[in-house]
C-alpha cells in the first residue's frame, strides 16, 4: 500500500492513489506527495544522517514541500512564527482542556454535597481558564491559517463550533455564578450543572478533534 502525505497540511493518506481532496485541509489531489514505498517509519528519518547500513534498497523518503520562506520577518509577524514554531496552541490548550474537567466535577461536588468550599475553587479554576482562552483563541486561529489555508472543511468546522460552545458556556457559567453565588444551593442548580455538562462535551470534542490533527490519526 503506498503512503501519501498532503504537502500542505501534512495530513497522511494509506492508499493505491492520493484522495480527492484533503479531508483536512480540502487540497486537491495534486497536492500529495507518495512518501514511502515501505511501511510508514515511526519517526522521520532525518536527512542529515547518512543511512549506517550501505547497500541496502530503501525507497528513498521524498521531500515533503515545506511553507514558502518568509521574507523579512518583523515585529508582530515574527511572534507568530515563533508561536506556530513551538506549538503554542497545542500547549496553551492544555489549560481550558485540563482544568474545565475539573471544573465540572467540583460543581457537581458542591451540588451533591451543598458545600460551601467547592463552588469558591471551581470559581478560582474557571478564572484561570477564562483568562488563558483569548490566547488559546488566537494561537488556535493562528495555526488554523497558517497550517490549513483557513480551510472551511467538516473537521475543522466541528472544530470552530465546539470551541465556540465552550466559549459560550464557560462564560455563562462565570457570569451566573458571580449574578448568583448562591446557584448551587438553589432549585435551578440543575440548569446551571447542564450548561457545564455541554461545556464538558463541547471541550472535549474540540480537544479530540485537536489530538487527531495533532497525532494524524
Ligand atoms: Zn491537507
């Protein structure tokens, strides 16, 4: 089975010819590039490092086009290389990823347990995560246009919108809870535990769909 990878996207495809299109990034399939002949290595092999067994027939791994060079880098622009280059959105999303679980689970603590202790952390958690989300945003956009083209496919659209519905729903939950410090306790807390389900569900498919970009798989 030959093995093909977008060169725009990176995105790998198992099969006798290219796709179509990318699922991913929606690239024609003009844009694959057959990059082993032999099972796929788990790493890429580095092209500075001379092959150590000579003689052997290994299908040599194609280049891969690259992003075009930038020219002259300044300012803002540089930044952003700098946060594409070290994978500033897969890290920075470590924290809506780690601590809204947490989050969720805390509020269904103090609802179980009518404490007065569990509402005040996951209200200092959720600050921490309300704060990193701008950055989160931005990174996550950031990648989407410079990685993907921007491209407006099914993944990418489940994407925008999961993280929007964590957006949305990590602010309600914030706002209700400064309105009302009281929601827990009160006959409504049922409605305020759903909103932080569906923030759950909803960082958790952004988070899935982000980890399968990331790993291609
Ligand atoms: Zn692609």
């Amino acid at each position: 089975m030959k093995v093909w990878q977008c060169s725009i996207c990176k995105y790998i495809h198992k099969g006798e010819n290219p796709p179509e299109k990318c699922p991913v990034c929606g690239a024609d399939a003009s844009k694959f590039v057959e990059i082993n002949k032999a099972p796929m290595p788990e790493k890429p092999i580095k092209k500075e490092t001379p092959a150590v067994k000579s003689g052997i027939d290994r299908p040599e791994k194609k280049e891969v086009p690259g992003p075009a060079p930038a020219i002259k880098e300044t300012g803002f622009e540089k930044i952003k290389s700098l946060l594409l280059k070290h994978h500033a959105h897969p890290i920075s999303v470590h924290s809506p990823n780690g601590i809204l679980p947490v989050v969720v689970l805390l509020w269904l603590m103090a609802w179980v347990f009518d404490s007065d202790l569990f509402p005040r952390v996951a209200f200092i958690n959720m600050i921490f995560v309300v704060v990193s989300l701008p950055f989160v945003i931005f990174t996550g956009v950031l990648e989407w246009k410079k990685k993907y083209n921007a491209a407006l496919t099914i993944i990418f659209k489940l994407k925008i919108m999961a993280a929007t519905l964590t957006i949305i729903s990590c602010t309600i939950s914030l706002i209700w809870y400064l309105i009302d410090p009281q929601i827990i306790s009160s006959p409504k807390a049922w409605v305020f535990i759903l909103v932080n389900i569906i923030m759950l569900i909803a960082v958790g498919i952004a988070g899935h769909i982000g980890g399968k970009l990331v790993f291609k798989d």
